[in-house]
C-alpha cells in the first residue's frame, strides 16, 4: 500500500487475519484525515484549528489483508512506545504510553463486521509505563516490565484493586542514566518450567515472577555497547522442539548500538557504527554461556522474526546511531536471513535491499502466507515529508522470502484444513469456500491433544518431509517482538490418496510450553509452507 496514513510505529496481526498499526497521537496531524471527529464534528481543511487538532486525524488503523482496505480506529490516550500482549481469547491488550498514556491500558477485539474498535480498560497500570515491555503468561495474565525511570514489573489483570508493582533490583543495576536508561523494552521470554527470562542492556536473569526471587544470573554478552533501547538490538528464542520434550530453550541477541552512541546522536549529531554481533545461549539446564557470532555488518533498530520454516529474518533498521528522533543514519535497507541449523560462518545471508529507509519508529510482522509486511519509519518529531533526510514513511511492503516464490507451488500444501474430533470442530479452507468466510472458524485443541490436519499436493510422489509449525504472531515495536514464539509440533499417520494427505498432529503439552491463545499453524512439505491456519491452544 502506498499510503497506509499511519506511521507503524507498533504493529500486530489479529487471528482475524487484519493488522493492527498504530504510532503516537502527540504528533499532531497524521498522514489520515477523517471527515469527522469521534463525537461527530465535522472536520474542515478550511479551519485552521483542524490543521492542528489530532482529533481530525486517525493514529490508529486497521489494515484487512484480503482486501488490502484500511480502517480508521479511534485510539485514545497517547500510546506512544507502548507495550502489548494478546490474551488467550484473541484481545490485544495495549499497555502504557507517554503523557496521558503512561498507566493507561486499552483493548481491540478483534470482529469480523468492522465494527470493533479501541476501548478502555477498567484498570490502571501502577506504575508509569513509558518504553516498557509485556508478555502473556500460562495464567492468562499480562506480565510488564520496566519502563523510563520505572525499575518494577505488574500484572494485568490485578488480583485486588490494591495490588501493587513489584520492585526488581536488575532494572536498577542495569540503568543507565547518561544513555536514557539503555535497558528499555528489556527482551522478555517465557521457559518451559515457567519462568521468566529478562534481557536489559547486556545483563539476563532468569526470574520466579511469581515469588519475586531472581534463581539464575547469566554471563554478559560479550561485546562493549547496549542491545535494549535505546540502543535496540532484538531478541527472539528458536523454535521449540517437540523431540526433546519443549525442554530446550536457546536465546538468540542481535546487533544494538555502541557504547556511547545515544549521547553522541542527541548532542553531536555523530553517529557510531552499531555492534554487528548475535550472541546464542541455551538459558535452560545447568550449562549457560554465550557463542557469539558476527553479521553481515552492523545493524540496530531491526525487527528479528521467526519464518515459518523456523530460519530468523532480520528486517528494517540502521547500522549507525540510536533509536529516538534524528538518532541515526545509514538504513539497513538489506534484510539478513539466519539458518540457525548451519555450521558457523554459513548461518547469515544477505537478501535483496528493499529500497525504503525504516529506522526509527518501523516495525514488521509475518503474514499467513510467509510473507513479511514491513511498515514505518520516522526519524522526525512530526510527520515530514520534504526537506529531510529521511521522510516520514508511509508506504506498507510485504517481503517475499524465497519459500514464496511460484517455482515451488507444485509442492507447496495448499487447502489446508484443521479438524478437532474433541468439540467436533472444524475449518474448511476449501477452494469452494468464498473468501469472505475463510476467517469464521478457529478450531480449539487442549494442551497434549490430538487433531487432524488435510491438505492437497495433487501428486503423492510430491509428499517429503512434512512439518507442523505453530507459530504466536508478535506485537512489534522498537525491535522488540513481544510474546513471538515457535513450536515444532510431533505428528503421525502421514498418509493419503494421490491427491490428499492427512497427518495427526499433537498440540503443545502445557501453557508454560505455549501460552494460551492463538497460534499460526504452518503445514510445511519439502521446507515450503502452505498458508497458515488459525488454531487456538487451551485448557
């Protein structure tokens, strides 16, 4: 889309198969004027009171894949560098802000009739929640972390009215005051035995959230520079795997900025070249240390997603400078895929360059189909399009990794459908389903469970390797892709006609395993998948 009127600084994708994009409303006018204000004055480009008045202008919108249209959405307080987790029922819970949004939370339900939009929450946070992080936890609670100047972690929703925040020391130890923190949107990760894992500026602790009580301090990462804003680097843990039990749990940091970069691009205009480095660690078990292993060059502010194939993409960023307005410099046009599964030195690639500088204030999120939609990019205070360096982006991209490309149709699984015998439901994602309804029906499958899986190749003979991929889409912003997680699911009984085949797979044992909610089902055949299908993973 050439013009999606909304600058993506935070991003998601809705089992609705819709994207929700939304930036700040203290910007003043957004690049979307609306004819009306919520309460129904009508807006005139005539006055000048419209020009400034935010309430003339959409700062959120919803974005339908299938038919390429947008909505305007009536987000309330300021949701700027804002955290968000969906509950299990499908809700994005949007947490924080800046100003009037700093303990403010709001909720998007997801509707098939275009009628959901943007509501309070009953609650408050706390504690101001400004650059914070949050992340889904088996309950179906909201955990969120840190925050400017906020050295304490919350729960959403609250046990009592009276519950408080709790302080976490490692917010404190990792502050660093002359850098603007450098431990914002620390990088959250659930383990298998149901803790949390908590990166912020170089240092990790893995955390009993339920009694307070820090029970493992990892190495440093190797490498003098910071990898949390905002000095962003991103984090995501590799995919899951069901033949050790989900027991195995390896982190992987990428890029950040060096050491002293922020102050040198807020005060000196200077920008310093990025860290060009990713540190692996299995944070599970007794053994913990980093392997560091370099990039294709420098690179921060970039968004890290896990492919259906269970490859990493690094997409968007900078290799120069901080995050913050006119911070840095030479865009990482070019994206970076990574095989996890190669030896080292023949893990990273670089692909083709995508032309659109994204740095500060972009984000990115994978789609059904394999693509990546990529969004954003602001380096200005204001919506500017002249006159600048790098100008206020408002295009919306979708990259193609080689896995789409047509020449593997012919073994791609298509018509994929999901059937859970259990409550006797099930999808039709038949070529005689009209489009419009392919999105109604979600099956649900309980934890441990079996269900069964079709899909069409036309040709026995094009039957390889098949895989079961679920994958929990993210919510994306400042490089921090919170709640994104991949599970290799154990499947039997591959079998079918010469046209057909049917497999049963399991669903993840337990919610520490993978949270309630939601999840992306890829059916991959030969390494190619077909487009997902929405599962939802319960009690």
């Amino acid at each position: 889309m050439r013009n999606v009127g909304v600058v993506a600084m935070h991003m998601a994708l809705t089992h609705k198969n819709t994207v929700l994009i939304f930036d700040q409303t203290g910007t003043g006018p957004s690049g979307y004027r609306l004819n009306n204000r919520p309460r129904g004055a009508e807006c005139r480009l005539n006055r000048a009171i419209d020009v400034h008045d935010p309430s003339c202008y959409a700062h959120s919108v919803e974005y339908h894949l299938r038919t390429k249209k947008r909505r305007p959405l009536n987000i309330g307080p300021d949701p700027f560098s804002s955290a968000g987790s969906f509950l299990s029922n499908g809700t994005l819970l949007q947490t924080g802000g800046f100003d009037d949004g700093f303990r403010k939370i709001q909720i998007f339900q997801p509707c098939d009739d275009g009628s959901c939009d943007w509501n309070m929450y009953r609650a408050k946070l706390a504690e101001n929640r400004w650059h914070a992080s949050s992340l889904l936890l088996p309950d179906d609670r909201v955990i969120i972390v840190g925050g400017r100047n906020t050295f304490s972690y919350e729960f959403i929703p609250k046990k009592s009215s009276k519950e408080l925040a709790i302080n976490l020391p490692f917010l404190h130890q990792t502050n660093d005051k002359s850098q603007f923190g450098s431990n914002l949107y620390p990088f959250l990760h659930l383990t298998p035995d149901g803790h949390l894992f908590i990166f912020a500026n170089k240092d990790s602790i893995l955390l009993n959230y339920k009694i307070g009580k820090v029970i493992k301090t990892y190495p440093r990462i190797p490498g003098r520079g910071s990898r949390t804003f905002p000095g962003p680097g991103s984090s995501v843990i590799l995919p899951l795997d069901y033949r050790d039990g989900f027991q195995t749990l390896e982190v992987m940091v990428c890029g950040g900025a060096a050491e002293g970069a922020y102050t040198e691009a807020r005060d000196h205009k200077r920008f310093l070249v990025g860290l060009n480095t990713c540190g692996r660690m299995v944070i599970t078990g007794k053994t913990n240390n980093w392997d560091m292993e370099e990039m294709p060059g420098p690179r921060l502010m970039s968004d890290m997603l896990i492919l259906p194939t269970g490859h990493l993409l690094l997409i968007n960023g900078a290799q120069r400078g901080a995050g913050g307005s006119g911070n840095a410099g030479h865009p990482a046009n070019s994206p970076t895929l990574y095989r996890p599964e190669r030896l080292p030195g023949k893990r990273f690639s670089v692909l083709v360059s995508s032309g659109v500088a994204r740095m500060y204030k972009s984000s990115a999120v994978l789609l059904p189909d394999g693509r990546v939609l990529v969004g954003g990019g602001d380096q200005n205070k204001r919506y500017t399009y002249h006159n600048v360096t790098y100008p206020t982006e408002l295009r919306l991209q979708a990259f193609a990794p080689q896995y789409a490309h047509r020449k593997f149709n012919k073994i791609r699984p298509s018509n994929i459908s999901l059937e859970n015998q259990e409550f006797g439901n099930k999808t039709a994602y038949t070529s005689a389903m009209k489009k419009s309804d392919r999105d109604k029906t979600v099956i649900s499958v309980k934890y441990g469970k079996e269900f069964k899986v079709r899909f069409w190749l036309g040709i026995k003979s094009k039957l390889k390797k098949v895989e079961f991929n679920a994958y929990a889409p993210p919510f994306t912003t400042h490089s921090n892709s919170m709640n994104q997680r991949m599970l290799k699911l154990r499947r039997t009984n591959v079998e079918g006609d010469d046209m057909w085949i049917s497999a049963t797979v399991e669903a993840p044992p337990s919610p520490n395993v993978a949270p309630p909610g939601y999840y992306m089902l890829f059916v991959l055949n030969g390494g190619i998948p077909g487009v997902a299908q929405w599962v939802r993973f319960r009690s």
